[in-house]
C-alpha cells in the first residue's frame, strides 16, 4: 500500500510525533509510507523524499489554523502526484479537517486517530468543536487510543470507532540504585505537576525528580521544599526512570498515558489519577495503584515504596509492558487499512 500520514512527526516533539515516528517504521517494512508534516523543519535524510511539510506561522492559534487549509490543498497536490491508497490524520481537529477538506475534492479513504487532548480539550473550545465533529463525522474509520476516548469519540459524532492503544518503545536501562520518586510531563496545569510538588513535602527523606519544561516551571520551583529537583526537558528518559522507584502520574486529563508503559518496562510502577485513559494501563494493585484524593496518593505512594511491593509491581509492570508492541500496533492499523480498502 502506498500510505499518507498526517500530522506532528521529528524533529517535532510531543506524543502524537513520537506516535507517528513509531508507527511509519513498522509500517514502512512492508509498505510505502509518506509523512505531511507541520513546517518548516529539516527532514532527517533517510526519509527526505518521504516527507513533506507546509510552512506555517509559528503562533499558537494561527498554526493550527493555517495548516487546516494549506495542509488540504497539499494533500490534494500530494494526493494526485502518489496515488495513495489511504490517508490517515493523527489528532481530531485543525490537522484531520486538512483530510476533510481535501478528501471532498477527491473522495479518498481517510482514517483519523484521536490521542487525547484532542477530544479532551480541543472539542470544547468553539471552533474546535467543529473541526472535531466534522471530522469524526465524515472519516471513513476512527480510531481512539484508549477505551476512554473511543466513548468521548462516539459522543462527539463517530459512527464507529476501533480502539488501537499505543506501543512502548524500547527505552536505554541502565543498571543503577533506584533512588527518585520521579514526574514526567510538560509543566502545565492540566498535568497538576503543583500535585506532585506538595506531594514531595510529605516525604522529606526521598528524593524528588520533575523531568519536563513549561510554563509553571518557576513558580514551582519557588513553592518546591529542598529534596525536589527540576531537570527540564531530557531525552534520555530511559536512564531517568532506571533510578526512579517510583513514577506518580497527577494529570487531570490524560488520553493514554504512555509513560505509564515507559516506567513499567524498566520495572517501575507507577502511581496514576483516576481518570481519563489511566485506570486502563494501571492494573489496580498489580503494576500501579490510582488515586482520586490526595490522601488516596499518599497512602498509595507510602504503599509502593516499601521495597517488596514496590519490587513485585515492578515485575508485573515489566510483563504489562510487553503487551504493547509497535509491531502489534502497526499489524492492527494495516487490517484496518485492509478492511477499508476491501
């Protein structure tokens, strides 16, 4: 099959990039696969002829925007030139309405994946509302990362929806004493990293890691007691999470939550808020535990620090982990292409 991507690939950042990295390099093995992306970016040299970018002004607002309808009439022009026998948006809104768009002037197949804040954040802003329930409504197949999001999907409009869940990808281990109780994320309100920063003052004796950038970052510095340290952003996440003994997940929303998956296939179990697409990965008492209160986070941190159980839900953490392959991953959304294309 000759395969069309769209949406935020590398050197772009964020989930939905890593997301696509992941999956064009199983799906490549047996296919060919083109990548539109947001630019200007510089495209790694093994793919330069595989991706394609539209220049969009780098404001937040304007971007999305710009690339609805510049992306649409690129993907027509890429469209006529290939060929493609699918083409398949990740995240519903400004990026899957460019296919929309484009797909009513040629009438292709277009699949459409919804990762999180999508559903959670964009389909309640005006105009993201519309771009999210005109997409969900006209693809020809919606997929949804989690069981949580398939349901938000359904009420926003889809007819259908496969759920599809992300893969891990193999991180750096590195043998090391686990030491941290460590946070993962962009330092913005929705991940409640302040959460995390009050929870640090209960525990004086352990050592605290805020891994991520954001626009909260000086405040919680100054509000951190002394054994909290911020790191920023870090790419080898891998070495981090092999020091961790513990991973606490406070977002308010959350779509999946990869780096649950992340920390258990280094053996680190995780601590999670009770919402969104959370529950799913963290196997109540097994890999994890979640919490609704925060008196419910200090007792499940309190429990998962002692070294047995913290050293069981490691194990089973590391199984957990394996159910969630790229290979898996790709070989679900190549039947959906199949199913389609029948």
């Amino acid at each position: 099959m000759r395969i069309l991507m769209v949406g935020h690939y590398p050197p772009h950042g964020g989930g939905v990039a890593r997301h696509l990295d992941n999956l064009v390099r199983e799906l490549r093995k047996n296919h060919e696969v083109h990548v539109l992306t947001y630019g200007p970016v510089k495209v790694r040299e093994f793919e330069k002829d595989l991706v394609h970018q539209v220049k969009v002004p780098p404001i937040y607002g304007l971007r999305g925007t710009s690339f609805t309808f510049l992306g649409a009439k690129k993907i027509a022009k890429l469209h006529r030139k290939f060929k493609f026998d699918v083409i398949h948006a990740h995240f519903v809104g400004t990026t899957s309405y460019a296919g929309v768009l484009a797909k009513r002037r040629l009438n292709f197949p277009l699949v459409v994946t919804a990762h999180g804040s999508d559903l959670e954040h964009t389909a309640k802003l005006t105009i993201g509302r519309f771009y999210v329930r005109e997409s969900l409504k006209e693809a020809d197949r919606v997929v949804a990362v989690s069981h949580h999001l398939s349901k938000l999907a359904l009420s926003l409009g889809a007819r259908e929806v496969r759920v599809v869940p992300n893969g891990v990808e193999k991180l750096e281990e590195v043998e090391s004493k686990k030491r941290f109780i460590t946070f993962i994320g962009a330092l913005r309100e929705y991940k409640s990293p302040e959460t995390f920063i009050e929870l640090a003052s209960y525990f004086p004796n352990e050592e605290f890691l805020v891994v991520g950038k954001g626009p909260l970052r000086e405040k919680l510095e100054k509000n951190a007691p002394q054994n909290v340290r911020f790191l920023g952003y870090r790419e080898d996440v891998g070495r981090i999470l092999s020091q961790s003994k513990l991973l606490v997940l406070p977002s308010r929303r959350e779509g999946f939550g990869l780096v649950i998956l992340e920390a258990n296939s280094l053996g680190v179990p995780v601590v999670g808020r009770r919402t969104g697409g959370i529950p799913e990965l963290i196997r109540e008492g097994k890999n994890g535990l979640t919490f609704g209160t925060f008196d419910e986070l200090l007792n499940g941190v309190r429990k998962l620090l002692e070294p047995k159980t913290n050293r069981k839900a490691g194990r089973i953490g590391r199984n957990v982990a394996k159910r969630y392959s790229w290979k898996d991953v790709a070989r679900e959304v190549e039947d959906l292409y199949k199913s389609l294309l029948e």
